[in-house]
C-alpha cells in the first residue's frame, strides 16, 4: 500500500505537471475510439505532429513572456509576415535559402526588440505595444503581397523543411522493411538519454538532500515516459518516420528547456516572473531580460512562419491569423501561470499537441467548426480555472 500512497501524494503535489500528460493521454484515447483508430494511424499522428509545429515554437516563446508577466499579441501575424519575406527572398530576390532563413531569423529578433522597447523603456503595458505591432504587421502582410497575392515557393529546399523526412539508414532496406530503422535508432537514444539523465538528477537531488520520488514511485515514471517515447517512435516509425518539422521543435524545445532550467539566465527569468520587483533589487537587470524573452519570441515567430510558409510551399495574406492565440491557449493548457513566474517550455509543447488533438480529433469525427471552437475555448477555460484553483491551494 505504500507505493500507492506515494503515488496518490505524488500526483496530489504535481498535478500542475502531470495534469496535461493525463489529459493528452484521455484526448487519445477518447478519438481513437471514437474513430476507430483513425486517430492513433501513423499517417494522422504524423500530420498531427507536423500540423503542431508552427504553433509549438510559438508556444515555447509565449511561455517565456508570460513567465515574465507580459504578453506578445504581434507575434501571429509577424510569424505570416516574416514568412512572406521569407518567399519573396526566395522568388523575388533569388536569394539561396541558406541566406534567407538566417536573415529571416535576425529580423524577428529585431522586431522582438522593437515590440520590447516600448515596454522596458516607457513602462507601456505589454498588451498595448504588442496590439500595435499587430496591426502593423497585418498591413505589411497585405503591402508584400499586394501585387501577387499568393506567393508560391517553388525552392525544393526550403518546401522540405515543412513537408520532408529524414533519410533512412542506407543498406538496411530488407530488415523490417515497414518500418523507418533511423527513427526507431533515435527513439532507442532518446529513452536511454532520458533514463540516464533522470538518475543522474535524481542522485545529485540526494547529494543535496532534495526531497525525491520514492523509488517505486520514480522508476515507474521512467517506466511510463520510456514507453510514451517508444509509442511514439513506432507509430512514426510506420510512416516515413521523423519530419524535418519534428526535428526543429524538438531542438528548439532542447535548447530551451537547458536555458531555463539550467543556466542563469533561465534563473533570471522565473525570479523576475515571480517577482519583478524583488528582482530588480538582488541586482537582474530587468529591462535587459525583457529585451532578451521577447527577442526570443521574435525569432520564433520568424521560425513559426519559416516552418508555415514551407508547409503550405506558398505565403498568403491570411497566413498567420490566430497564431497568437493558438500559442496562448497552448503555453497555458500546458502548464504556465497567468500570475507569472511557473512554467515549463515542454510543458507548452504538451498543450499545444493537446489543443492540435482537440481539432484533428474533432475534425476526423465531422465535428462542425463553430463547435471545436467552443470546445477549444471551454478547455482554456478549464486549464486557467486550474492554474487559479492550484495557486489558491498552495500547489
């Protein structure tokens, strides 16, 4: 009885972390039945995952400013916009894509800084700045593509980091010849990589008399994440394995969560977030850090319509509508606190699959749309009702 006492007190104290895993866990399995597996095929779950992509790197830099108590309402059509930029470089321009992403990449960060200054300099509500960096960003949408509307992309290159795979391993074509043997090598990495890392944490947490999960407790979270990893990595294995897109935001999800949770300038970050004032007088420069958070947004919205502009192989004056949103109720369904200063960039990865499953599921089912998005906004409701509901209780 022991073990599930520990259990029951473990997901009591983390329930914030583990609430999103258990409710992505309860969307699947629900359309899977209700779609006689359609849902949970290799082919769905793959565009799933592609389909998730520009709204998840969105939602690891939106994470980060709410983190910090502010907001980024520019970053959905600055993300079209740049894209737009992006297909004009490449058609217009002739510039090689080797060129215009890194390009791409610098004016999002420029344009972060822009949305940034205004707030650290003037004390301008973050709301306000980024509203008017909305609207403009929305008339340079129309402005690029005034005279051609839609903007085809016809650079295979830059199309297939939107809609390509990675190679499989050559001279291994007759063994499990279904599947995609690369995908499932890395899956087999990334599960002894997160075991290893796991005991390593959990040792030095020992070493420093940190509270740990018991070891019952613990090892079936290694249990249970190493088999999501493996699920996970067969079921895209079945299906040309690993995107292009999928390997950007896992890297992009790598590099950020070890900035956050690892460096000092991640520190920085959550003490500010938990309190700006107390911040600013233990000496973190505090409009430096809002200059660097959205900054960073802004690179990703570059990053978000890079991955959108070559998923569609085309730029429109409609791209980028509701991005924002969609990255909003993502970094919130995954964990972040509306008061500042708690979440996770994995856990926002986590709500945007869950807000991604809600639509696939819903459309697999012939759902109208007026409905998905009631029932998309009823889940936001539920997540920010549970960030309340857990502050209010100590968690």
């Amino acid at each position: 009885m022991s073990f599930f006492t520990d259990l029951q007190k473990t997901l009591r104290q983390n329930i914030r972390e583990y609430g999103m895993f258990i409710a992505l866990f309860l969307i699947m399995a629900i359309f899977t039945a209700t779609t006689d597996g359609v849902f949970i095929s290799p082919r769905n779950i793959s565009n799933l995952l592609n389909q998730t992509g520009y709204i998840a790197v969105l939602a690891v830099g939106m994470t980060l400013v709410i983190v910090i108590r502010h907001i980024d309402l520019s970053v959905g059509f600055l993300a079209g916009f740049l894209g737009a930029i992006a297909a004009i470089a490449l058609t217009s321009w002739g510039l090689p894509v080797y060129i215009v992403i890194p390009m791409v990449l610098v004016m999002g960060v420029l344009a972060g800084c822009i949305t940034a200054f205004p707030v650290a300099q003037l004390g301008i509500p973050s709301f306000v700045a980024s509203l008017a960096g909305w609207l403009i960003y929305r008339g340079a949408i129309l402005l690029v593509t005034l005279k051609t509307g839609t903007i085809i992309i016809p650079d295979e290159a830059f199309n297939a980091i939107g809609n390509g795979y990675i190679s499989d391993i050559p001279g291994l074509d007759s063994f499990l010849p279904e599947l995609h043997k690369l995908t499932l090598l890395l899956g087999l990495i990334a599960i002894v990589f997160y075991i290893i890392s796991e005991i390593n944490s959990r040792r030095n947490k020992i070493a420093y008399n940190f509270e740990v999960l018991s070891s019952g407790v613990f090892a079936l979270k290694l249990i249970f994440m190493s088999a999501l990893i493996g699920l996970i990595t067969w079921v895209l294995a079945g299906y040309n394995g690993l995107s292009w897109t999928v390997v950007i935001v896992l890297i992009v999800v790598g590099v950020y969560h070890f900035v956050t949770t690892q460096t000092v300038l991640g520190r920085h970050i959550y003490a500010m977030g938990g309190n700006p004032e107390a911040a600013q007088l233990s000496g973190i420069n505090v409009k430096k850090l809002i200059y660097v958070v959205f900054g960073s947004m802004g690179m990703l919205s570059a990053l978000s319509g890079i991955l959108f502009a070559s998923r569609l192989q085309s730029a429109t004056t409609t791209a980028g509508t509701l991005f924002e949103l969609d990255a909003i109720a993502a970094a919130y369904v995954g964990g972040v606190s509306a008061a500042g200063g708690v979440g996770k960039v994995t856990g926002s990865i986590i709500g945007a699959l869950v807000m991604l499953s809600l639509t696939s599921g819903m459309n697999l089912m012939g759902i109208d749309i007026s409905l998905q998005y009631i029932v998309r906004g009823a889940v936001l409701v539920m997540a920010v009702v549970f960030d309340v509901a857990t502050r209010t209780s100590g968690k």
